[in-house]
C-alpha cells in the first residue's frame, strides 16, 4: 500500500528558497485534501490538516469567543479559517479562528491559531506583514495574546478588541472537558 503524503507527515515541512511565482506554480500541484499550505519569505511550509486536539480546542475557543461577543453585542462577521495572502509582502498562511469586528472589512481583526506541534514559519511575522491587529495562540492550555504595534506584536495581558473578556475564566473553561459545561459557565461568568 502507497502511503499519501498527508499519512507522512507527522510534522511541518519546510522548504525553502522558493520565489512567489515558483509557490504560486507548485500552490495548485499541492492541493490536497488533508495538507494545508503557508509561504513566508520564500519558505514553503506543507503541514498535515489538524486531529482531534487541535479542533477540539479551536472549536471551543471559537465557541466561547462567540459567546462572548453575542453577549456583548458586537457585531461580528466569523471569518474561520479565511486564506490571507499578499504577493508584495511574500505571504500566505490560514489562520485556524479569525473574526471580522464589524461588517465589510478589509481583513480580519482577529486571528487564532491552535498550536499543538512546534517548527514553521514564523506566524506572528505572518500576521504583521497581512496587518491583522489582533493575535491569539492557543499552546499547551494556555492563551498567548498580541496585539499589533508599530514596530511588531507585542504580547498582551488581555485583549484589545475585547477588553471586557475576562481571561482566567476563558482559559478554565476552554480546559474543561464538558463542553456544555463550559458553555454554560463561561456564559453564566459574562452576565
């Protein structure tokens, strides 16, 4: 039996030294089902579409996210796993959670990337060059969030774009191994 190549990888791949016009070549080749695809800086990144962890955690995180802003009443638009790409910035990557705040714009305000392997291209990078104002990872149950500066992102105690989030109470129940149950405390904690 072949194995396919989503099968082989148990990690990112990196392959480096690629123009924009040789990834935009080899992007269509490598569209497979199961494999998903970053450039930066002339680094191609194939890794394998994420298992059970990962999209246990993004989809509670975007639950809760939600829960949030439907509670707050601000108007959102979910962008989920929206495919960012600038040619002149030599950049293309997918974040695992993203949200438009408002209607109509012109990129999403936030992004949520799942980690649960290490190694890739450098997605804060990433995300500064495609101007996302706003960064949440999500890595060995905890939350890491950035906010966009002049100069880069700059990590954050609480975020920007949803300043009323309460951050222990997030985190605990993104932990929780109930998701109704998280729900339903997370929501009881934004009343």
């Amino acid at each position: 039996m072949t194995a396919t190549l989503e099968e082989k990888l148990d990690r990112s791949l990196l392959f480096p030294g690629l123009t924009w016009e040789q990834f935009k070549t080899l992007e269509p080749m490598l569209d497979i089902p199961g494999v998903r695809l970053s450039f930066l800086d002339g680094i191609l990144e194939i890794q394998k579409m994420p298992g059970r962890k990962h999209e246990t955690a993004k989809g509670r995180i975007g639950a809760l996210v939600e829960t949030y802003m439907m509670a707050a009443r601000i108007d959102f638009t979910p962008t989920e796993s929206l495919t960012l790409e600038n040619e002149s910035r030599l950049v293309k990557c997918e974040a695992d959670k993203s949200y438009e705040l408002g209607a109509d714009r012109e990129r999403p305000d936030l992004a949520i990337e799942v980690v649960v392997t290490s190694g890739g291209i450098d997605k804060l990078e990433a995300y500064k060059r495609l101007q996302i104002p706003e960064v949440w990872f999500w890595e060995n149950s905890r939350l890491f969030l950035y906010a966009l500066r002049q100069q880069g992102y700059e990590e954050i105690a609480s975020s920007e774009l949803l300043p009323q989030l309460d951050i222990p109470l997030f985190v605990r129940c993104v932990n929780m191994p109930s998701h109704v149950e998280a729900i339903k405390e997370f929501r009881s904690g934004c009343d």
